[in-house]
C-alpha cells in the first residue's frame, strides 16, 4: 500500500485491526503509534490560521478538536465499521449523548428500545424531557412501532445484543423501518463490536461505543466512538467539541493498541462463553440463561443470521432470587465482582445494583430484569477455569 492510500477493501478484520488508520512506509518509520500528548498545536502563519477559522484547513489547533492520535482511533474504528468517518469521545455516553443531540432539537421525538443500557436509558428518561424532546419506548421486537413514529420523529435508536439480558433487534427490519420514515437508525453496537456484526452494512447510518469495553479490551481506559457518514460525523464532533466530551491522547493511545487485538481477543472469548453458557444452562440452580448463542434463547435463529458468532456477555437469572445471586456473587474467586465488561478479565455485576440502579420495579420487568439476574463478561481465562468457579460459586 502507497503512501496516502486507503486500505484495501478486501482486507478482513483482524488486518484492519492492525493497519488501519496507520502510515507506515519509509525506513525508520516507528511500528508503535506516537502519542500527541498535548493541549495545542502551532500555526506556520497567520494565513494558515485565517484557513483553519475559515474551515480551508485541516491543521490541528486544540486537542479538543483534534489530535493526531485520536485521529488513528477514529480511522481505525471507522474502517472496521465499514464507515466513512468516526468520532471518539471520552466516554461511551459521551459519544451517545453527543449523538443524538446532533440528530435532535426540543420538540422532536426520538423511538428508541426500551431494553437498553441504564446509563443511556437515563439519559433519555431524565434529561430529554428537560430539553422538549419526546421519547417512545419500544420492545427490542419491535412490535407495534409504526404506531409510534409521527411527523416529529427524527431517530430511531436501538440497542442489540441488548443489556443485560442480550435481546436482539432485527437490524434490517429496524433499517427499512427507519429508511421508510426518513429516521436516523442509530446503534449501540458495544456487545457485539463490529467483529461480529456490521449495523452500516445492514442500512443503519451511525453506530455506537463504549470503547471502554471491548474496542479497548483491557479494563484500563474510559472512552466512546461513533462512526457512520462523513457528513454525519461532521455534526457528531461539532456537538461533542462545543459539549467538551473530547477524548485524552492516552487513552486514544490505550485504545488503538486494544484494537489491534479484537479479532483474536473476541473469537476466543465467544467460545469460552459459550462452553460457560452450556454449563449454565444444565446447571439445577439456574431459572434461565441469557445468551444468543443456545437455542432455547428467543432470538437464536436471528443472531444466526445477523451475527457472526454469539459474542462474549450472557445473563443468568438464579431460582433463589435476589439472596441467591448475592450469595454466588460473593463466592467467585475467579470471576471478579466488578462492573463495566468487555476486558480480559472475567466479571460478575448485579445489574439491580448498577447500571440499572433506581428503576422501579415496573422498568425493570420491561427491561427482563430480575432481582437474581447476574450479568457476566467472559475474558480470557481457561473455560475449564471458569467453569469450575461456577461450580464452587453456585454449591
């Protein structure tokens, strides 16, 4: 590949991983990425200046609007999503928030899946409603919505897998649904990471990260991602500059280099998941397992189809409840009782008690969350090991 050249488009995920987003062809050239570690960037002249107020110019000025290490993060992610451009933002609400605030304005109405993380389904309970903008929940099934879209209806967002109980939305039936009604399709693709699933090439125009998770993959750095359009991310870092969301070169740095282990990282995770699921499945404690990949789950068949393996996040929900699940979660010796997911690291969270904290009862039942539910991130470890921690943790 030449210098300035894209990657090639037939190159597979786990090359992008690596390349994407990288120039590296002359001798002496570092294999390592530089960090920009700083605040602002000098102009040649006053002339460059003018260009860069002008928007002539694509110098950087304050790493608030850009910096050369976030810019590699933001190839990189835009070519595994198969995406004209990306954005990366500090957190993954940031890039959330950023979003759909460039795709709303007071008085327009949002249909969003009412299975969603806690912290967006705040956001949208909470803090739209002060900003005049009307939210309409539905079931990740989709069923009803068209009674639900009307002339103000800007976004249609969903979440899938869903979190934490791992429903999944029809993509292309969500993308022909937004394209006949002129919406915006937005995705929190966090769960499944564009290794295992494509939202843009199914008819989706942005798709979302909490690059904290697997995007980084190693429990070390907060961030968040968008990508879609080139003309649609131009919005999504106006909002995101002017909201102060912007993302450290250090974790730009952290990001990129977890990146270029996803492929790997990922498809040895889903196969532990689903050593680890199995055994859950058949286990007498156990009410129900959460995870796309059996095919006692209500969405097996669709995940089959939209996905290219079942990914590394399920829930289980305990027969003795809620003191059950307390019970087990403070059992694990190998599993690690701690929130947030997608590292290398095996983790356990009661969801009651973090991301969906101060729901009520009812949103909680909406959500097919129970008080004995218990999310679980598989890492890295030896599925053996895993397992046996089970064992121990449920006797």
């Amino acid at each position: 590949m030449k210098n300035g050249e894209k990657p090639a488009r037939h190159w597979g995920d786990r090359t992008l991983s690596i390349h994407a987003g990288e120039e590296r062809f002359h001798v002496g050239t570092s294999v390592g990425i530089e960090i920009a570690r700083t605040a602002n960037f000098t102009f040649a002249s006053t002339e460059e200046m003018k260009r860069w107020a002008e928007g002539t110019s694509g110098a950087y000025i304050y790493t608030r609007y850009g910096n050369p290490t976030l810019r590699i993060a933001e190839k990189k992610i835009a070519a595994l999503e198969g995406a004209e451009d990306a954005v990366v933002a500090a957190s993954g609400s940031a890039a959330i928030s950023s979003t759909l605030l460039a795709l709303l304005r007071a008085g327009d109405e949002i249909i969003a899946t009412r299975q969603l993380y806690g912290g967006s389904y705040k956001l949208l309970r909470d803090i739209f409603p002060q900003l005049a903008i009307t939210v309409r929940l539905i079931d990740a099934n989709l069923a009803g919505i068209e009674k639900l879209v009307g002339p103000r209806t800007r976004v249609l967002y969903v979440e899938t897998p869903t979190n934490p109980t791992l429903r999944l939305v029809d993509l292309r039936a969500a993308a022909r649904f937004a394209e006949e009604w002129g919406l915006v399709a937005v995705i929190d693709n966090t769960f499944a990471t564009p290794v295992l699933q494509k939202p843009l090439a199914m008819g989706f125009h942005i798709a979302l990260h909490s690059a904290s998770k697997y995007l980084a993959g190693h429990s070390d750095v907060i961030a968040g991602a968008a990508a879609g359009s080139a003309a649609l991310m131009k919005k999504v870092r106006g909002n995101m500059i002017q909201m102060g969301g912007s993302m450290d070169p250090e974790a730009a740095f952290l990001l990129v280099r977890g990146i270029k282990t996803l492929g790997v990282r990922i498809e040895r995770q889903s196969k532990t998941a689903m050593a680890v699921a199995k055994y859950l499945a058949k286990h007498p404690k156990v009410a129900r397992v959460h995870y796309p990949g059996l095919a006692s789950h209500p969405d097996h068949r669709l995940a089959k189809r939209q996905m290219r393996d079942f990914g590394a996040m399920m829930a289980f929900d305990l027969k003795g409840g809620l003191d059950a699940a307390r019970r087990f979660c403070d059992r694990v010796r190998v599993f690690l009782l701690a929130a947030s997911l997608g590292g290398v690291e095996s983790l356990v969270v009661l969801p009651i008690f973090t991301s969906h904290y101060k729901m009520s009862i009812e949103e909680l039942r909406a959500a097919s969350v129970e008080p004995g539910t218990v999310r679980m991130s598989v890492g890295l470890e030896d599925a053996e090991d895993l397992i046996e921690d089970l064992r121990q943790a449920l006797a």
